[in-house]
C-alpha cells in the first residue's frame, strides 16, 4: 500500500507507533534503462526544477528568499531543546564552516565528496535548499535532518557490510565516533524505509507534544510532505554522486 495508507493504519491501530520489525529495506540499484513510462534521467538541471516546482507546491514563495545558510539558522534549533542533541548541532556548525571554506576557496563541495561526513553533507544540503525556501518550511526541513542524524547515530551501523565497517573503523578510537562522522553516505539512502517505517513515528510525537509543526504531521498531507522531503533529499545526493541509490515513490503519491 502507499506510505498514507500504511501511517493511517498504523495510527487508528497501533497508537501510531509502528511494530518493531515492520519496515522495508529495498536497495535502489542505479540503473538509468529501467523500463518505465517515463525515463528517469541523470541530470542536475532537470532535478533543480523538479525541486523548484515541490518548493511551490509547498506554499513556498521565490519570491521571499532568505540568503546563504547562517550558523543563526542552526542555532534556532535550540529552541526545540533536548530533542536536539549538542553534539549533533555542534557537529552541523563544524561541517557549515567546511562548506563556507571550501566557497572561499573556489572549490566545489562536490569535488571533495569522497572525504566529505554526512554531517557535513547534510549541510550541504541545507544550505543547498536554504536561499529559496520560507523560514517556516526550511526549520521542518532542518528538524527532519536532526531527525535522521538521531537514527543514522543509532541504526547506522546495522545497515553497513561487515567488510566496509572493518574498512571504516579501522582505528580504535573511530569506534567511538558518532556514525555521521563517517563518510559512509549510502547509508543515508539506505536507511530512509526504516526510518519512515519505526523512528519517525516516534521521533515526531515526542515532537509534537511540545511544538507545532505544520510540514511534518501524521495526517496524509503531513505523511506526503515527508516522504517527498525524503525523496529530494536522496535523489540530490544521487544526482551529485554523493551516493549509487535514489529514492523511489510508491506512484499513488
């Protein structure tokens, strides 16, 4: 069934909290000859004006557009308090002052995304999307991303080949930093079904019980919005070749 059907079931069954065990991993392979109605085309232009047109489609104005992301920006993510760990929003200011050098420098993010954390790519993202979105919709967009940190630090390392973790962690003390201080950026895609399917549900009712958020909601529109937020998240770091996987969505959204 689709994503709405799925969250309304679980929310009139299940207290909207999902059975342990209920999501689904299904790796994307990149493959640009599937046999489709339309085409699905490698190309950053076609996928900014994709991304312009969800923009619109979410009451976002171009209008009102707010600049170059700001370390203020972040630091709005304190008034959500402990829901935002320290360290994390630490590490998002460490990682915006390595994009601000790398533009200083004259040096595309993208030539430098081998070595690149997620931490740091997820900045990128966000001052990728930040110059042209409304301050409301921008600051759900940063708490989803705070979202997935929580569970990429938590459940990352289940989804990663015990012959690429040895690779990664080959130091002892690598262990003992948090999983997006890793490069393993695949992982983001990876665990987006799981996290949909158990953390999310979670993560967003202990949210709710403090803030009002308009974006991100368990009703079909909430539910819709955060599976297409998710889709542009992973289809731009497939289509800049941060990651070899993309996001499919079920076709009734």
């Amino acid at each position: 069934m689709s994503y709405p059907a799925l969250y309304t079931h679980v929310k009139n069954k299940h207290d909207s909290i999902f059975p342990i065990g209920s999501n689904a991993r299904r790796k994307i392979p990149r493959n640009l000859e599937e046999d489709t109605d339309v085409g699905y085309t490698q190309n950053p232009e076609t996928f900014d004006k994709e991304f312009e047109v969800f923009l619109n489609e979410n009451s976002l104005s171009n209008k009102t557009l707010i600049g170059p992301l700001q370390f203020q920006d972040l630091e709005r993510l304190r008034r959500f308090g402990g829901f935002v760990p320290e360290s994390d929003l630490s590490h998002l200011k460490t990682g915006l002052t390595f994009i601000r050098d790398l533009t200083h420098q004259k040096i595309d993010p993208e030539e430098t995304k081998e070595q690149m954390t997620i931490y740091q790519t997820l900045v990128y993202f966000l001052s990728y999307i930040h110059p042209n979105v409304l301050p409301d919709f921008y600051e759900e967009y940063q708490l989803l991303i705070i979202m997935m940190i929580r569970t990429l630090n938590d459940k990352g390392d289940q989804f990663v080949d015990k012959e690429d973790k040895k690779k990664a962690l080959s130091k002892i003390e690598d262990s003992k930093l948090p999983f997006c201080q890793s490069n393993m950026l695949n992982i983001v895609v990876e665990i987006i079904n799981h996290f949909i399917a158990e953390p999310f549900p979670i993560l967003l009712k202990t949210l709710l019980k403090d803030h009002r958020l308009f974006y991100l909601s368990f009703s079909e529109d909430g539910i819709r919005n955060l599976i297409v937020m998710l889709k542009y998240l992973a289809n731009w770091m497939f289509h800049f070749d941060f990651t070899e996987f993309r996001f499919e969505v079920n076709g009734d959204l």
